[in-house]
C-alpha cells in the first residue's frame, strides 16, 4: 500500500512537471522578445550570452527557442506516446535537432538549408523500421494472422502427413505379410 502511494506520487510529480512545462513553452518560445533591445550580449545567472554571430542576441535566442520547444515538445510527445507508429515522430525530431545545431553552431552562417540531407537519412532508417511494425500489427491484428500460430499449424499439418505416410507403409507392410501367410 504504501509502495503503491509513493508510485502514485512520483507519477503526479512527473506529470505536473511535464504538464507545467507543455504551458509555459509559449513563454520560452517567446523570450527572445523579452531581451534588452540592440543588445549583442547578455547576462543570466552569471552566463553569458552573445549573439553567436547574428547581429543581436535576441535574434540568436529566436533562433535557438524556435528550434528548441519544437524539439522538447516533440520529445515529449514520443516519450509518453503509446500509438504504434510512434517512430515516425524521429523523423521532426531529427529536423529539429539538426536545425538546433546548426543554429548553435553559426560558423556556416546558414541556417534551416541543408538539414534536409541529415533528415533523409534519418528518414530511410525510421520509415521501413515503422512500416515493418505497421505490416506486424495490420497482419494480426486487423486480418487475424498470427505468424507464430500459422507456424505451429504447418508444423502439425507436417506431422499429419509424415504419421499418415507412416500408417500407409505400415498398411502395406501388412498386407504383404497377411498374403505371405
């Protein structure tokens, strides 16, 4: 009993956590707003922020948050989901990874262009990875096939016929010997 409360408590906790996080992304999307205006630097809690080579740091944190509550929302979205095709959403989270990244790591000066590349790849693996698991669960559930009993059932039907050549050898086996007597 008292297990089973304490379980109960950390699964509050957690979800509230998770739930006051889903509420207050429009803020976090939206503190790029909330900046000190031409600034190209920074300070929270003693870090240092600079612009990261955009021209100010507002627009270096609009590109980070726009990237970033996607990113976590998305994350969130396939750690609590419970539908079978919940690989397909790596596929958004692989975009926005990769954009995050490219946002950090402004050397290139390009962002959102060539992430395409990185997503397709990560696309060939997730697509045939889901559709197996689609084709799995169509098959026995929806037209009733279980591979494993349709396995069970050839395997008897094979013992069938290999006990029924076997009684048909004993039959003629017999048959010769009655006409010998």
């Amino acid at each position: 009993m008292m297990n089973e409360k304490s379980t109960v408590r950390k699964r509050f906790i957690i979800e509230g956590v998770l739930a006051l996080f889903i509420a207050i992304t429009p803020l976090l999307f939206y503190c790029y707003k909330y900046l000190p205006p031409n600034a190209t630097s920074w300070t929270f809690l003693g870090i240092e922020f600079g612009e990261n080579g955009f021209q100010l740091v507002s627009t270096a944190f609009y590109y980070y948050f726009s990237k970033l509550v996607p990113l976590l929302l998305l994350v969130i979205w396939f750690v609590t989901s419970k539908n079978w095709w919940y690989h397909a959403i790596l596929i958004p989270i692989a975009m926005y990874s990769f954009q995050l990244y490219s946002a950090l790591n402004f050397a290139s000066k390009k962002v959102d262009e060539n992430e395409i590349l990185y997503v397709i790849a990560v696309t060939m693996v997730v697509v045939p990875v889901v559709y197996f698991i689609r084709l799995k669960l169509v098959d026995k559930h929806v037209h009733g096939i279980d591979l494993d009993a349709m396995d069970t059932e050839l395997q008897i039907l094979k013992e069938k016929e290999e006990l029924r050549k076997e009684r048909e050898k004993l039959e003629l086996r017999q048959k010769t010997l009655s006409k010998k007597m």
